[in-house]
C-alpha cells in the first residue's frame, strides 16, 4: 500500500487533541472533530465564521433533499439522486470588537488548542485574539450535543479580556442560508419566524425543520432577522480579568412528513424549546454518564501502543456518536453524518462491515438495521421491477430505501446489496438464535431476496447457472460474468432460504415446491470458477487471462487511479480495488480451508491496491488468521487511524465510517481470532508483538463474554448472564464467570 | 426481422408522391420531403405553419452548437455535445383570410398532394382551403434549393381564389427563432436586422449566419420585425380564377468562424444577395440539369420492380443531396440534413457504408471524406491522450473532430471509428491507386492509428496481442475482451502499415525500426477467437458460453429493447444488435472461404435482431453470395425502402443516410457480386427472380464500368475511359467498351 500517514493530532488515549491551528487541514479538523448524536452530525467548523477552507455543516439524520440528473434515461437507470441535505448552522456567531470581526483566516491570535472528550462528547476550542486595536483576548468555546434528549445542543462562549474593558459585539443566531456544498446551493424556505425560533421546510422533499434558541447572557439582546436567519445582538460589556460567559440551548425538531401541517410542526418545537431546562453544565454531566456506561461495555483497551489505542477508541466514538438506534428507520451513511461526500447514502457497507460491531454491543440497534432494509422492501420490490426482475433488489446506495446511485454501471450491476441483507439476516440469527424475527420479517425478505437471484441469474450454453454482465464488490471489474463473489454469496442466499424454508409452511409464505426446487437446482449448479489445482478461486471468468500488471511499479502519483487515469483504463488487468474472493473467504471462514485461504491470500493481495476503505481489513483478518503478524498490524494500523492520519487525504469530505467499523473488525476478528460463521462463536486469540495486552467484550445469546489477552496467555470469562459454549482455540467450551485460560 | 412496413406513399420510379394529407405521419412526412444541397437541409414542414405534429428545422452543415452534460467527470469521459443546430426558418409564411390563419390542423381543406421529383429537386404541395366564411382557395407551394449555387433557396406560393376576389393577407420572412428540437431552446442571438436581411450568431461557439431575402410579388410590401426576426407583409389582392404568383428568393450565408468581423458577414451577405437575379423557374431549369446530368452517371435502374426502383432512387437521390464535395471539412450525419437524432454528428459509419458509394461514384468526394478525418488529426492525437494512449483515435461521434459522444461506454470503448479509417485508407488506395495521397496524408494517418492501437492494446497472461474492455461494432455485448471485429481490424491495419512502410524512409516519418518492429509483433500474435472444428470465429472471448436467447421467440412489442428493457438486460446474452463477425467477413471478404463465410453467417445470423440499421445490408450481400437470394432480397428491400416505409419507426427523426448508402452497396456488392478488396476489381452477377433487369455503373481507375443484368445473363463494359482488367466470376479479363457478355 503505498499510503503514508500524515499525523498532526496530539496522541491522549482518550481524546483528540490539535496543539496550534493547522490551517491547511482545517476541512480535515471538521471531519475529525465533528460531533453527532445519531440525530444530528455537525462538523468542527469555527461558530464565529472562517473564511480560510471551510465546510459547514449541520446534518440531521433522514433529512434529505434530490435532484435529478441528465444523462441516459434508458429503463432502470436511477437519476434520482437522493443527498443528506445540509442544515441550519446554528453555531452561528460573529464576534466584533471595535467594527474589526474574528475571523482566524485573519486576525492575529495564538494559544489555540481544539479538543474533542470521548467521555464526554465536548468539543473545546480556545485561542487568544489580538485586534488591531491591540486589545486582547482569551476566548473559548463548547459546544455539545444531548445523548439523552436527542434534538438538543448547547453552545457556550467564554471571553476574557486580557488587557482592556469595553464591548465586545457577538451576533448569534440560527441559519438557515447555508449552501449545501455539493452543488452549492441551499434548499430551505423559512417559512416562519419570530424570536428565536425558525421553521426551515426542504424545497424538494418538504421536510420540516424547527429550530429554536434560547441564549443564555448578561447583556442586552437585540432581535436580527434575515430572509433565512433569526439570531439576537448583544454587546457584552467585558471587564478585565473576569470571564462573561454567553451559552445558547438550541433545538432541533425534524419532521420528514411533508403533509405535517406547519402549525403543528412550529407547535411542538416551541414546546420543547420551552419545557427544557437543562443548563450547559447539566447536560454535560448527562453526556458524561452517558459515556462512562458505554465504554463500560464497548471500550477496547490497548496497552503499550497509545496511538493505536486513540486511534480505536476514535473509531467506537464515532461508531455510537453515528449510529446507536434512537431514530426510527435510520441507517449508517458512508460518512456517517461528518460531510457530503456520498451525499449520506447508505450502502451495503452497513451490512457487511458496521453490524458485526452492533451485533457484539447492542443487538437491537443490529436488528433495527435490519429492519430497515424490511421497511424498504417495498422499494427493492419496485427496483427489482426496474430492472426487468423479480423478488427484491436492494439499492447500491440510498436514504429513503430507492436506489440513489445514479452511475448505472453500479447501480443496474452491484448485487452485494441484495445479498448482504440475506448475509445480515444469516449472521444476525446465528448469533442471537432469534427465531420469532428469522421466520416472520427474516424469511420474508429471504424469500424476495431469492427471487430476484434466481430471476437475474441465467444459465450458461454449458447449463450452469450465475450471473452474466455484473460488478462485484470489487470496482475495477466493471461488466463480468460469472463473479465469484456474487455467485458463492446466491448459492449461500438459496441454501440458506432454503434451510429455513425446511420445515416451514410454504403455502402460508406464497411459495410454491417448484419454485424451491428451482432454487435448490440454481444452487447447486451455481459455477464458482475454481481451479482445484492451485486452489485458487477465478474471480470471475477469464480474470486469470486478463493483462498482468505490477501494482508496486505504480508510481505514487498515480493514485487515486479515478482521478489520474483514464476511466476505461482502470478497468482492464487483473488490478483489483478489494479482494472479491478474500471477502467470501471472510465472511464465510469456516467454509474454506487453511490452504485455499493461503493460496489465494497469496495470489489476490499483490494486485490489490486497496482503494477502497473496505480492503486493508479484510487483508488484516486473514493475514492474522494465515499467522502474518507483521501485515495483520500493518492493515489494521491503517484501518485504525484511517481518518486521524488522514491515509486517502480525503478525510476532508469526512470521516470513513466503514473502515471504523472495520477496525473493531480487526481487534475482535483479526487478533482475537473470534469467528461467527459456526455453530458457536469461536476465539483463537493472538497478540501484536509490541502490545503488552488489549481486552474487549462482546454480546453473545444473552451474556457478555470478556476477551483479556495478553503476551503469550489469553482470559475469556463472562461478565454479564449465564455461562456460554464457545470454540477455543478448536476446542468446545464453557465459559463461565471464572473463565477460560489458554497460552497463546 | 419483426420489423413491417408502414407504406403510404405512391409508388412511383422517380417521386414520391403523398396523395391526400397523413396527419398520423407528418413528422416522418417532413423527413422524407426534406430538401437538402449539402450547404443546407430542409424538412418538408409546412410553410405556412401547423399547429399539429411538426419539426421546423433547418440545418446547415458545419453549423452547430454545443452543450455540456451534468454527470460522470472522470478522465477520458468528454461531457460536451456539439450538435447541429437548427438555424433559420426561412420559409417563414402565415397565410390568413378574413382574420382566419390557415393551418392544417385545424382549418379545412381538400385535394392535398406533395410530391418531391428526383430529376429537379422541386418540392410541391397544394391543396383546396376552404375558410370559415366559405371562401375557396387553391394553393401551391414550391420550394428549391440551388444545387449550383449552394447558398441559394427559393419559395413560391401560387394562389388562386376559386370563388371570391378580395384581400389574401400573407407575411413572410426569415425567422431565426426556432427552438432547437432537441433541447427546446433557441441558440441565436441576431444581432443586426435590415429589411430583408438578418444576422444570426450562435450562442455559444459564435458561427455567423446571414440570411437575407428578396421578395416578388404584386402587392404592397410592408415590413415587420421582431426580436429574431424579419418579414413582410402582403395584401395580395386576389381576383377569382387568376393565379396570382409571391416567390422569395432567399441567400444563407455561414460563417464557421466565431471571429469573423460581425460587418463583414454583413456585407458579404448582402452582396451575394444583391447580385443574384435568378428568378425561380430558371433555378429551376439548373437543378434539371444538375440532376440529369448525374442520374446519366449514377442511376440504378430496376426493370420489373417499381417498388425498389422508388426505393433505390430515393436512397441514391437523398445520399447526392446529403453529400457530393461542395462544402469545405463535410462529412455525412447519420441522419444527413434531415433531422436533429445523433445531433448531426458523422459517425464510422461514413468510412464504411457511405464511402463506397462516393469511391464509385465521385472520388473526389471519397478523398474529402478521407481528408476530412487528416484534418482533424489533431483532434484525435488529443483524444487518445485523454484516453492515456497514443497515436490518433477517431471519435465515435463529431462534428468537429473532438469526440461528441458524452455516453463513456460507447466513447471510450469503440474503437471500429479509428480501424474504419485505416480501412478507408486502404480502400480508397485499392480503388483508385492514389500513391500521392498513401505516401503524404494516407501514411501519416496510418502511423498515428497504429500508435493509437499498439498503445491500447494489451498481452494476456497467456502471452497473446489483443484489446480489453471494449465494445465492437455491436452494441449488445457492451465490455468485452478480445472482440474479434476489434482484433482483427487491427491486426490488418498493422499489416496494412507494415506494407505501405516497406521500402519508405521510415526516420522522416519518425518511425523507428523497433517500433514496426513491435506492431509486426502484435499483428502476429493478434488473438482472433477462431475454432477450426466449426469454422466458427467467436465474437468475443466468452461469447460461445453465454447465456442463450431464442430471438425469434421475444415478443414484438419488445421492440425497440432500448425502449423496453432494463438497459443491463440487453448485455447479457448471446442475442446481438448488429453481426461484428459477418462485418469483417464482408470488409475483407475475399480473405475467409465459403465454407467459413456459410457457417459464421449461419451462427449469427439467428442471434442477431438487426437493431441496427447497419445490419441487414451486410446479411443480404453475403446471403447473395451465399446464393441465398430470397434472404438477400427481404434484407436488401428492407434497407431500400427503410425510411420510405417507416420500418423502425423513427423516419420522424429523419432519414437513416447509413442504411441508404447500405442500399446502394447491396445492390453493387450484392446482387452486382461486386469484390473491392481483390488486387482488380471483381463482380460475380446475379438478379432477383422477380426483376427483368438492372443495370449501375462504376468509376474504377480512371473508367466507368456499366453492368447490365437480366435474367440469365449480364454485359459488362466499358462507357468511359480506357479498357481496365476486372475480374468476373473468377476470371480476370479486359473489359472495353464492346463489353463482356457472360451467362448467369
């Protein structure tokens, strides 16, 4: 991989910390310092305006606008683009002292420090302003956002004066007026307004938007109003020495109901806005609580390699800050609610990489995820249709549950989607052993999901059956047949429905024998181009003859290839973006032995180039698990501090959730050997060799069970419920309170 | 073929002829009577307007606009559409008794005909329009376009009252204002007006336009202007029985070049408008001759079958207007001048269908074509850049040279553009002998598309030469390895080269040793799918393992599959749009035997839904030479009366100028079994059963050769210049003007 690192973060085991502004990074900051509580994401942005690189961004989750492409309108082609829209930005402050405004693109300051808490989800910045004038002054500002009652946030300012006492002006308010960066433009209409309140409704969509303020200050407060915007001027009367503090409690009501009548939505903001009561430093004690019970359960700790240890505690910060199942019919996007890039879809990333962490922390949030895709059966029923098929198609990416992707080549040819719900489906009740949900909404979507493989696929002149004309997970084999990927995962997807289905009464699920017995044939005639001999699986037909070429020769200033090729020019040798058939090795481990993992390990990793964020964990899982200590850490390293070394350089358009999640992967299924795609859960532990220990925990059928590994032995007991059985090390065991031992 | 005609034009060797007004089909009305002198092209709207179904457009070649799509910006992806643009509408007339406007849509009227003769060019239409108040009149309308002097057009309108003397009201002039079709916009600014005299600028690229008027008639004239417009308007004072005569002599002068003085184009206009005193009926007398004079050299006449002799005619009288060397840097729209589809943007299909009939007809114009593409060299030199490759690559779509195709599928992975004109290159030699134009432009192109074809293709794994991820001239097998048409192409521009170099100073072309060196190495270890058992060339490697679809059995009203499948549905199965392997097996036919030719066509011409409107013409010149006449025949009718009869439902859009030339060649290739690509020319005659006879004529180095076929026998001789040696039916032998008479 040829990505370096660039570090600029102060390394604290328990917070990110930048020690004197780094303005050339400053969208990177905003990403890395976001804030969100599930319900709403903002980024880092400086309340007070900057005019340097900036993004501001407030999103709220389910809140999206669309727009519509030109282009090829042929059928099934998606141009309907559905995007988190950007918000109201109601940080908004600007700072005046004698007519000259604070703008650190500008004024002259120092002292800066910005710090974001794990334990408590504060964002701090401090700095001292000189103006022109010579006064000074210390300035530090929070801001937070309630894990407890979601809609609401809390800005604080503090402002010292070092050497003078006068007025110092500040404008804060609500605004409504940002652009959504992508295409520059804003989508709101205010359509009213009065003291510090606005109700923003989305032009497209119509949601609805409240927001409310009450600030918090010894000073007079003068109305402003814009076409966009309501805030309130005050001039605060500072005096040497002594800290004025001005705090603003904001909330944010959505509602994505375009026929909610505007009263009613005005009503119930204001409402809010007036029973709470909560001061800065209450909720701040909240978030605190709220915190110290989540890494309680979901902490990892590492001893011996503290970047390593931010750098994964980062990643858990980020995954509850995003995700964590208090808004009904949310999903993850790929940058979670940090940035535009990906325009806040979600894809089957989702599936495939975030939910193991839920599944081992907080299953419900694992099935609510879940159940969103069997809220948004509907729309796969009607894209399916689109494509000339049957049963369900699940969108490459999406918001609303439509496809979102408005790249035919990806959307009309990506099936991991599908599959990955009939993979989730799977892993979800082989851990949990929910059988209420697998045989009502589980086998439901099975059954649709089934149907669309078996009416997409087609069987060869040879009288085998796949699928013909798709892309793998794997972007740069565009239009191929027979991908091993999609393949190996139908003939999983029928087997399994077909399990299920074992038992069941069928006519009750409009099923018929026939259509089963087509299923069971698709499956069992499905090709998987292997090669018995060298053991290596084909990823898909004819990859083995494609041009050869040498990814290490590749000079560095080629990547990202999308940006320095030509695109047809990417797709053309046997150069791959993410390993195809590493990828079915992992997620179906137990179904492949030691030697095929090797032999293909060997083969796919040299002509990988790892472009997407999913690949280095994968690599790593099974490099650990093929005993490659050194390239496990290397992948996982990578995953880990993916985001606050800012590997791809694109951390600027925000944080990248699914390597995040992947990087839990990596402890728990890289170096804690544990796999979930057996009878029982299995562990077969080992330890990077500069680590002295690290210890997790995971939910498992009602108990938790605590992994402490450290050089050369490994503890696994239960701290929560009954005693479990597990596989350890190959070996079938219960594990109880007490614990299990092993040397590793 | 599922494909039927849709006649309701008289049948007529030398017009054609709509008896009684088609409101159904006045749009494919309006292509088939379109007008065109290579300068410009007309539709056959209505002068006087019409409210109903219509496409005003009139288009000037070399006169365009562009327009930059949203969408995909990767590299080598071009996102700008240049299009020839609709320009002015210079039969600009409302015609109105009693404050009644005529229009055929609404106002009634009987005894409508419209005829277009092939021996003058002279569209006329009358009709009987009886108003509202009773009042009768009786109409005719003519319009002509100089063919001697390319900028000239005229209109007359003949009316005589039928039962009343009175006030006939009509306003006429030149109207810039017309929507461009296709994006529902207008692109010109006028930016100087006179009386009779208007200058138009496109919008964006600048192109000048002048038109200018001078009208006669007895009546009093008073001008009328509006924003993008002038005009007159007549009280034509009509007395019953007595034709009264208003006829306007029109001049449209382009200007290519967006700097151009605006006074200059001025003056230029108006001074061509000034000295041109022609009235209409000697334009008249001209065209008869211009047209005499060329169906004496290029007529195809049928004795026995006025359906196809109609068909015939109009193929070879629509390819003369569309295109005969008058203007500077033309090339041939797939729709010629008659429509707006394919935005007026010349396509391979010039070097491949419509060359041959300028090759044997007027080799001038076959060297322009060719040298248009020398021209426009650096366009493609920049083209394969974009695409990371070098030497030249001819677009798949332009106006201008650069590539106008924004579809990346179609642009960056075909490449029969680029091989067509090392095959033109290699036929016009063939042909004519030209070593000048081989050994300066001619060699000069090949060098640079060598380049382009040594840099974009690849070695496989398994050591052979070929190309990967492209799409041949069948658009059903979208991204494909190996394609054979592609491969082979290249493989015999290689050698083509390699040949032509052989014996030149290779160091003042800047070639060097090693590089012929590497492309003799290429074209040698060129991979062609080729089984020896069958005989069979496989379309692409994977193709013979695809699953199999029975198109005869798919449902008619899936036709057009663009309209009604899902786009990726029609990439993946062995159905093909257009056959890629009989193509080269047409191109180079005399290199495949018959055993080969008879089983490849046997193969894919059930596989194939001729789509396409190249198709069926290359089926019938091998069914013919597959001695399968009646096959031969159905394809052949098909291509000769394609727009006529409406068979693809779109000669709304305008005329299929590729499936016209395609005409033409079948009968010269055949049923003429005439061979280009011999060291002589060669023919091998036979007739359909149903004919009396057929005769053609052909240029060959510097004569005309004349074929007269009847049942049983066919003369072939010389009809001017000296004897030549052709071969004919195997043998060589000197043809003179005393002829060969052989038995068939």
């Amino acid at each position: 991989m040829p990505k370096v690192a660039d570090q600029y973060l102060c390394v604290d085991p328990w917070k990110i910390i930048e020690d004197g502004f780094h303005s050339d990074r400053s969208e990177v900051s905003e990403s890395l310092f976001s804030l969100a509580n599930e319900h709403q994401g903002i980024r880092g942005f400086f309340d007070e305006g900057y005019s340097g690189k900036s993004l501001v961004g407030v999103y709220l989750n389910g809140i999206y606008e669309e727009h519509f492409t030109e282009g090829m309108s042929y059928k099934g082609i998606s141009n309907r683009l559905a995007f988190m829209v950007n918000t109201v930005n109601w940080l908004y402050t600007r700072i005046e002292v004698d007519g000259e405004m604070l703008d650190l693109a500008k004024s002259k300051f120092s002292d800066f420090r910005r710090q974001l808490d794990f334990r408590s989800g504060e964002l701090r910045r401090e700095f001292i302003w000189e103006t022109e004038s010579g006064k000074k002054l210390k300035l530090v500002l929070l801001r937070l956002l309630s894990m407890e009652t979601k809609e609401l946030a809390y800005q604080q300012i503090r402002i010292t004066s070092l050497n003078f006492s006068g007025i110092v002006a500040l404008t804060i308010g609500l605004d409504f007026s940002v652009p959504h960066h992508m295409f520059n433009q804003n989508f709101w209409d205010c359509v009213r307004k009065e003291e510090g309140a606005i109700l923003g409704v989305s032009q497209n969509i119509g949601h609805r938007l409240f927001a409310g303020m009450k600030v918090y200050a010894e000073a007079q407060q003068t109305p402003i109003e814009a076409e966009k915007l309501i805030g309130v001027r005050l001039d605060v009367d500072v005096v040497e020495g002594r800290e004025s503090v001005v705090g603003k409690f904001v909330t944010l009501q959505a509602d994505r109901n375009p026929a909610q009548a505007l009263d009613d939505a005005w009503e119930h903001g204001i409402s809010q806005l007036q029973t709470s009561t909560k001061r800065y430093e209450e909720v701040l004690e909240c978030n605190r609580a709220h915190w110290e019970n989540f890494w309680g359960k979901s902490d990892i700790r590492i001893d011996g390699d503290d970047e390593t240890q931010q750098g994964i505690r980062f990643c858990i910060f980020q995954m509850q800050q995003t995700y964590r199942c208090v808004i009904e019919g949310a999903n993850i996007g790929a940058k979670g609610l940090t940035g535009e890039a990906y325009n806040g879809n979600a894809f089957w990333d989702t599936e495939t990489y975030c939910l193991p962490f839920y599944l081992f922390s907080n299953p419900d949030a694992a099935k609510a995820l879940i159940d969103y895709r069997y809220k948004t059966l509907p729309q796969a029923l009607a894209r399916a249709k689109d494509l000339d098929c049957e049963g369900a198609c699940y969108p490459i990416a999406t918001i609303d549950g439509t496809e979102s992707c408005t790249l035919w080549q990806h959307a009309s040819l990506q099936f991991q989607p599908t599959t990955a719900v009939a993979y989730a489906i799977w892993h979800y009740f082989n851990v949990t052993r929910d059988q209420t949900f697998l045989q009502s909404e589980g086998i439901e979507l099975l059954i649709q999901i089934c149907r669309f493989l078996a009416s997409r696929g087609q069987w060869s002149a040879k009288g085998k059956f796949g699928y013909y004309a798709v892309m793998g997970p794997d972007e740069f084999q565009m239009m191929v047949n027979n991908n091993a990927y999609t393949n190996y995962m139908a003939k999983r997807t029928f087997e399994f429905a077909l399990q299920v289905l074992d038992g069941m009464d069928i006519s009750q699920l409009r099923c018929s024998r026939d259509e089963l017995d087509h299923w069971c044939h698709m499956a069992s005639e499905m090709f998987i181009p292997y090669d018995s001999e060298t053991k290596l699986y084909e990823q898909h037909e004819g990859f083995f003859n494609l041009p050869h070429i040498d990814v290490d020769s590749m000079p560095v200033e080629d990547f990202p290839l999308y940006h320095h090729w030509s695109y047809d020019r990417i797709y053309r040798n046997d150069m791959i973006k993410q390993p195809d058939v590493l990828m079915f090795m992992f997620l179906y481990n137990q179904s492949f032995s030691m030697e095929e993992k090797r032999a293909n390990y060997d083969y796919y990793e040299p002509r990988c180039i790892h472009e997407s964020s999913l690949s280095p964990s994968v690599h790593s899982i099974l490099a650990s698990e093929l005993g490659r200590q050194r390239e496990a850490f290397d992948f996982f390293h990578f995953a880990t501090r993916i985001d606050l070394d800012n590997y791809n350089r694109n951390t600027h358009e925000g944080i990248h959730t699914t390597s995040i999640a992947a990087a839990w992967m990596n402890i728990v299924y890289g170096f804690g050997g544990m796999r979930s795609d057996g009878e029982v859960l299995s562990f077969k532990p080992s330890i990077p060799a500069h680590w002295n220990s690290y210890s997790f925990q995971v939910a498992y059928r009602g108990s938790v069970i605590r992994l402490e590994v450290s050089q050369g032995k490994a503890l696994i007991r239960i701290v929560d419920g009954e005693p479990v059985s597990v596989k350890i090390c190959g070996q079938v065991m219960e594990v109880t309170r007490g614990g299990v031992s092993i040397e590793i």
